[in-house]
C-alpha cells in the first residue's frame, strides 16, 4: 500500500494505492494521524479507489480514527470503495458509522457544506 496526501482548502484527502495487508496497516495509521492533528477540526478523506482488499486491523484504524475525529466534530469519509470493501464494511456494520460516498467529489462536496 501506498498513500499520497494533498490538501484541498482545509480537508485532507489521502489516496491509498494497493490492498492494506498484514503490517502495512501501521503505515496507514502514521498517514492519518498525521492529519489528525494538523487541524483544530480535522476533515479527512481516504480515496480508496484503488484498494481492492483491507484487513481487520485497518477496519480498527478507521474506526478508531473515526471515533477521535468525531471527538473534535470533525469529518471522515471513505469514498470509491471496492464492492468486496463494500461488503466488508457492510458484513461488520461500519457502513452505517463511517461516512461512504461513491468519489472524492461527493466526499468533498458534503465535507464542505
């Protein structure tokens, strides 16, 4: 996995590249904590148009970074999620916690409102 991170005006975006397997969870960790922190009110987005598979452990980072953002009423959201992401969020029920939309686009269009 790889990730790249750019900022639109104060909303993290962080692109992921390649499935989040056994140990590349902890890099995932480091890239949303950084962003976490850089803002009072930290918005962020995982763009995750091109993880075909996510692990467990990843699930408990987002849920955990979910859970500290929402602490400051900040934003989270995943967007272009693989359908087999999709089922995994929805089999654990972290579909109906985490925000989910279908591109960046959407995701930035509702973050900003």
């Amino acid at each position: 996995m790889k990730a790249k991170t750019r900022k639109k005006d104060d909303i993290w975006i962080i692109e992921l590249d390649g499935a989040i397997k056994s140990g590349m969870e902890f890099d995932l960790a480091d890239e949303l904590e950084t962003c976490l922190h850089q803002n009072e009110v930290p918005k962020i987005i995982v763009n995750m148009k091109n993880v075909p598979f996510i692990n467990s452990a990843a699930l408990g980072i987002f849920l955990n970074i979910f859970k500290e953002i929402e602490k400051k009423n900040g934003r989270f959201a995943l967007c272009s999620v693989s359908s087999d992401v999709d089922n995994l969020l929805e089999i654990t029920k972290l579909g109906s916690i985490l925000e989910v939309y279908k591109n960046v686009d959407d995701a930035l269009d509702s973050i900003q409102d």
